[in-house]
C-alpha cells in the first residue's frame, strides 16, 4: 500500500519520528496505524492538516509577512518539485519569520572602505600565526598526510581554518534555515540563497546535519571552515573513516575538506601562492590589469624579488601584477594558488590574508614594502562619485555602488592612462578630484582669512597641528595642510590654503 495512504492515520509525532528513523520505521509505523484502525477518541486531524498528509503538501502556519509565507508556500512547491522530502521540507520551514539582522548585514555597507592595511594587519595577528602553529603541531600527522593527498601547503590550509572560524571559537549565532530562507525571500540573490537552501534540506534529509549543525554565519555558512551546504555536500571529506563528513568537531574532517575544495579549485602542487617583487621607476602600470603573463614579461622589463633574485623556474610560470595599494604599496605577483584562495572566498583582502598567514606558518615572513597608510581611505559615497564620474567620461567603472573591485580599477586605470597619469588603479582623494576636474574645470582659488580659520579648526579635527586657528596661513599651517595633501594621495603638494584644501578637508572632516 503506497504510504501516502496510510500516513493520515498516524499523528504528526509519529510521522516525525518515523521519518527521522527510516523507511523501515516508517513502514511498521504505517502497520501498527491499521492495527489500531478501530473506532477510537482520539481528535481527529484538522482538514488542513489532514489534506497536508494526504497529498505531502507542506502547511505552515502564518509567520505575520504575507510576503514571507507567499514565497515560502511556493519554495516549498519548488523543493518537492526538486525531489526533496516534504516532511523535512516542512521541518526545516516551519514556524520561521523573517530574520531583519540578516539583511541589515546583507545590505548595509560601511560608509567607509576598510583599507587593506587595516584589514590585512587584523587577519594577519601575531596571535593568529601562534593559533596556527599549536594547531598544526597538535595534528600534525593529520596535515602531513592531507598535503601529501591533495597537494595544497600545510599554512595555506590552517590559514582558512583560522580565518574563516579562528579554529573553531568563532561563534555561530544564527539559524542557517532562517537566514537562508529570509535572504532568498528578500530576493537580491534569490536563486543563490534557494539552491542553498535546498542543498541544507538535502543535509537533513542524508543525515548530514542535525540541530546544533545548523547554526551558520548570517548567510548560513556552516562549520569551521564556513562551507556554504551546497559546497559541504560537493567537497566535504570524511578523512578518518568514521562514516560522517563532521566539519564541526573533527579536525581531521575539516582539515581534509578545505584542502580537497583547494585542489578541486584549481590548486597547483608545489607551486607558490604569491611573490613580493620591486618595480624599477618608469614601470608600465598597464600590466597591473590583473591579466596572467609569464613572470618573465614582468622580470624583462626590470621587475625583481623583493628579496635575492629569480630562481630557476620562477619566471616560467603564469602570475597577474597586483597593486592593491597602488604604486606606494606593495607590489604582487599573484600565481594559480592564489586563484584557487580567491574561489574560496572571492575577495582579494581574504585571499591575501590567507597568503600571507601561509606564507608565515610555512616558515617564511611578511610582506617587505610599507603599506600606505598615511593615506585617507575614500567613503563609500566618495567612490560611488568616482564610478558615477568614470562612467560619465567613457571609462567603465560598472555599477555604481560604492565598492571599490575590479571594474572601478579597470575604469580607473584607463582614465589615468588617458590622462597620462601613473595608471596604478588606486582610487585615492587625489583621483577623485581628477575624474572632478575632467568633469568641471574649476580654478583652484586662495582662500580668505574667514575660510583658512576654518581650514585651520577642520584639519585640528583630522589630526593635524596648525598652531592658532587665526586665518593666518603660518609656516605650522602650511606644514600641515602639505601633510593633508600627502594624506589625499597627490602627488605635488602645496601647502596653501586654497579651496581645493578646503573641500577635501570638509569631506573627510567628522
């Protein structure tokens, strides 16, 4: 007898437990309902629950956003349409609502870009490195054997670990069902967050996960190393042979899975993740366009390690010129490795981080040129000015939204090649102001004794010492407005009091 017939007899308890213990309990659960077939008083189902069991259809109750239950109601069709288990179906969806941290934290963008400095000196900690050490010591057989499984570097492989859960003492405070269903109702990535919902009902329904394995990230991530559900069911390993994938309590587990997502990225065995390199003066910019070359288009046209010189192979392989701070920073030489990081999380601060946290457990050191971090980082809506302003003059930055990536360097590099300016694609004040003066040329004017005395009291604000506030531009003042205008990124100063100054010094002023 199909179960379909036989389920409404049992109660939604027994169908629960019937389904979390196996098609074989579920059988004698749906015996024993026909043996207890006689007249009974117990209450019968409600005509909605009753009609649930019938035809599998998952009911809800209302979560109180008709928005919410409308797409709720017609995700659930989608799953069972996909094959997944109603029950479970019904379970994981069940008495959500809407999760408002969720989206905040999916929407909301600092005011300002964090610069890399401040990002890579965080991920980077003296503490970190030390976590990483302990516990590569302490499985250490583990990682050996993993290395020589997959191919992909001992530090590489702890410096997700540490990054993405600091081994494992990041707390996970949300529910992966809620916030998965509550970012694919909100409907920005509404097909990413429902593939990845369905790859968690997929997890219950395997085994794979139960209560205290689904709690995520706010955009469900799950475990130590932060695998999304689809990417757990794909690249998860059961390396001790325990009979489960456990990314939450076994180490040997989560060491094993983020190196088999590694060689499954693309990683190379025994090549480099990154190189530190010097650029001679006059080095052309345009091949910081993040296009693979040989190394040795780099090294002929006067490139160098950082430290000693080329070794035997190095400039044979493929790597793309990275300046992430510009031509004050460091300059980078980014390999396949380094690609394969970036599929693991596709932002270029993270991957470094990783690199560098590698780098230094695999018994290498840091990165050798200074950051520029005297340098004032722009606002989210100083960039959206900048891309808005490429746009406009034929430069395509892509979409205006405030973030600095790819296209805004793109845009960027081809507006400073067209201006015959050092095309390093790092968007500073000074750049700003360019893309400004090639919009509207405006004359730069001095400023009056009123207007310098609020100059002088708004770089006070910034930090700056310019002695009295008076609207006399003294030689403090003017020390320390070149300071501000080494802060913007340009390239001459000149320590004047001009209008210029003093827009720059209202938009950063607090």
């Amino acid at each position: 007898m199909p179960h379909s017939k036989v389920l409404f007899a049992l109660s939604r308890p027994a169908m629960r437990l019937a389904a979390s213990l196996g098609a074989g309990a579920l059988a004698l659960a749906s015996g024993l309902a026909l043996l207890a077939a006689a007249p009974s008083t117990a209450e019968a189902p409600a005509p909605a629950e009753a009609q649930s069991l019938l035809d599998n259809t998952p009911r809800f109750a209302s979560s109180g956003d008709p928005g919410f239950d409308a797409w709720r109601e017609g995700f659930a069709a989608r799953a069972l349409a996909a094959g997944r288990s109603p029950l479970i179906t019904e379970q994981l969806l069940s008495g959500l609502t809407p999760d408002a941290r969720a989206v905040r934290q999916d929407q909301t963008q600092p005011e300002f870009n964090r610069p890399w400095w401040d990002y890579v000196d965080r991920a980077v900690s003296q503490s970190r490195i030390d976590r990483g050490r302990f516990r590569i010591n302490q499985d250490a057989a583990v990682f050996e054997a993993v290395e020589a499984r997959y191919g992909v570097d001992i530090g590489v492989i702890a410096g997700i670990w540490g990054v993405e859960s600091n081994f494992g003492d990041a707390a996970l405070p949300h529910e992966a069902p809620r916030v998965l269903a509550t970012l694919a109702y909100e409907g920005r990535r509404r097909a990413d967050f429902e593939r990845w919902l369905l790859a968690l009902i997929e997890m219950v329904e395997r085994g794979y996960a139960g209560p205290s394995e689904l709690r995520s990230s706010w955009a469900g991530a799950l475990g130590q190393p932060q695998f999304m559900p689809d990417v757990y069911l794909a690249r998860a390993v059961d390396w001790d042979g325990d009979g489960r994938r456990d990314i939450w309590a076994n180490d040997a587990d989560i060491i094993a899975s983020i190196a088999n997502y590694l060689a499954e990225a693309g990683w190379r065995r025994g090549e480099p993740v990154f190189q530190e390199v010097r650029l001679p003066p006059g080095f052309d910019l345009s091949l910081a366009d993040r296009t693979m070359r040989p190394v040795s288009a780099y090294a002929e046209r006067g490139a160098a390690p950082m430290a000693g010189a080329w070794a035997n192979g190095d400039t044979s392989l493929e790597a793309e010129l990275f300046l992430p701070a510009g031509l004050t920073g460091p300059a980078l030489l980014l390999h396949a490795n380094f690609s394969a990081i970036r599929r693991y999380n596709p932002s270029d601060r993270y991957a470094l981080a990783v690199a560098l946290i590698g780098a230094r457990l695999d018994g290498g050191q840091g990165l050798r040129a200074a950051w520029p971090s005297h340098l004032r980082t722009l606002t989210a809506t100083m960039v959206r000015e900048l891309q808005a302003g490429l746009n406009a003059l034929g430069h395509d930055a892509g979409a205006v939204d405030g973030v600095v990536g790819a296209g805004t360097r793109r845009g960027l590099r081809s507006f400073q090649l067209a201006r015959g300016l050092p095309a390093d694609g790092f968007p500073t004040y000074a750049m700003l102001e360019e893309v400004r003066q090639a919009q509207h040329p405006r004359s730069d004017g001095r400023l009056s004794a009123a207007e310098t005395e609020d100059l002088q009291r708004l770089l006070v604000q910034l930090g700056f010492r310019v002695g009295r506030a008076d609207g006399v531009a003294g030689a403090r003042t003017r020390a320390a407005i070149a300071a501000f205008e080494r802060s913007l990124g340009r390239p001459e100063t000149t320590g004047l009091p001009t209008s210029r100054n003093l827009a720059a010094a209202r938009a950063f002023a607090p």
